[in-house]
C-alpha cells in the first residue's frame, strides 16, 4: 500500500523551519533566513537578471541533455547487445567514468577556448558513459524469448523497438534521464563558472566573490524550483502514462 501523498510534504518545510531557526540563532550574514533569501531571489526576479541567467542555463543544460541521452542510449544499446563491442569499447566507459569533470571541463577550455561549444561538450562527455552504463544494463536485460517471438513474427525493426526493446528498456531511460538532469545541471554550473559570462554559475561565481550567501542560495533555489517542476509536471506523469503503455505494448506484442 503506498503512502498517502501528504507524506511527500512533510520533510520540506521540516527542513525549512530548521533553516529558519538556526538563521535566528546565529543571526549571521553567512546563514540568511528564508525570508531574506526569498526577498534576494525576488528583486532578482524584478530586475530581470534571474530570468536571464535562469534562461542561459536551461539552455545550456536542453542542449546537453538531448546530445548526451541520444549518444548515450545508442552506446549503451550497442554496448548491451554486443559482447565483442561491449569488451572493447568497457575499458573506454571505464576510463571516461572515473575521468573528473572538472578536468574534462580545463582541457576543452584550454583545447578550444572559453566558447559555448566548449562548454556544451565537455557537459556531454561527463554524461555520456553514465548514460551508456544504465542503459547497457537494460539492453542485457531484453527477454530473449520477445526477441524470438519478434522474429516468428517477423516484426519490422521499427515495431521491435516500438513493441520489443522501449517498455524493457524504460525504466532504465527514466533512471538515467533523472540521473542526468541532476548531474547535468551541476557540471553546467561549474562549466559556467570557469569560463562563461553568463548563467546562473556565473552569477555564483559574482555572489561568491563579495561573499553574498543570500545571492548564492536565491540562485541556487531558482533552478532547483524548476527542476522540480519538470520532476513533478514532465518525468512523473510521463512514468506513469509510459507503465501503462508498457503493458498495453506486451498485450498487443
């Protein structure tokens, strides 16, 4: 039996209660209370400068998404259902998996330059073999007696990937869809910090300077408020249409 749905709402403002305590407690600079933070993340807001940046960023992180989901995917399948590819192309995974972003982010800033294309790719090489990872994973786990019903009945290679290979491979697309929009979104960030001059890592970086934790957390909160809203209006509702559809694409199968 699932939770009630209220459940979901109760650690947040738990959580924001203690940060609002402890602001009073300290009565810092270096801790400003919720209301400050709002009240920073507003006049942003009014002046155009959140909107601006935020856009920037989203941007940014569209575009490095997309590349990386698609790359990935195909690596992964690839990967998954070939074992001579998936030896020679693991020690490369492996390699690229442990490389750091930050240094991937220097060597393309020093390579190419601090130009966007620079800093959309380097975003894209750091999430390209986690995407690869999970879904290989998926790729190995393809029921093998839907793939000999596929060729009993001759299925196109469309209605295979339609029928066949999407709904098992969905939950792992969802896994690594989540993953990358929270690793994107950081690797963004630290790419927007080094070298752009714009976007909400560059506004870190400004706050950061005159150390105004009021503007770090406001511009923080900006994007996170926005990565729930697609969590919650996007990749919720999509999950849960696409597991009904799964099971009507088995029926059908």
């Amino acid at each position: 039996m699932s939770p009630p749905r209220w459940t979901y709402w109760i650690a947040l403002p738990v959580g924001v209660l203690l940060w609002a305590v402890l602001a009073v407690i300290l009565d810092n600079s270096l801790l400003p209370s919720p209301l400050n933070v709002m009240g920073t993340l507003i006049q942003a807001a009014e002046t155009g400068e959140l909107w601006h940046h935020l856009g920037v960023t989203l941007r940014r992180v569209l575009i490095a998404f997309i590349l990386a989901m698609a790359l990935g995917t195909a690596l992964g399948v690839f990967m998954g259902r070939s074992r001579t590819a998936n030896a020679l192309l693991d020690p490369l995974l492996v390699l690229f998996l442990n490389l750091p972003a930050l240094v991937t982010i220097i060597l393309l800033y020093v390579w190419f330059g601090l130009v966007e294309a620079a800093a959309i790719f380097a975003v894209v090489i750091n999430k390209v073999p986690n995407v690869a990872v999970t879904v290989r994973e998926g790729a190995r786990s393809i029921d093998p007696k839907l793939e000999q019903m596929a060729q009993v009945y001759r299925f196109t290679p469309v209605q295979r990937i339609a029928h066949i290979w999407t709904p098992q491979l969905f939950p792992y697309l969802m896994a690594a869809t989540r993953g990358g929009l929270a690793l994107i979104w950081k690797i963004v960030l630290v790419v927007e910090l080094l070298g752009r001059s714009d976007g909400i890592g560059f506004q870190l970086h400004m706050a950061f300077q005159v150390f105004d934790v009021a503007g770090i957390l406001a511009y923080s909160l900006a994007f996170i408020l926005v990565v729930q809203l697609i969590e919650l209006v996007l990749l919720q509702p999509l999950e849960s249409r696409a597991s009904r559809w799964r099971k009507i694409g088995f029926g059908h199968a």
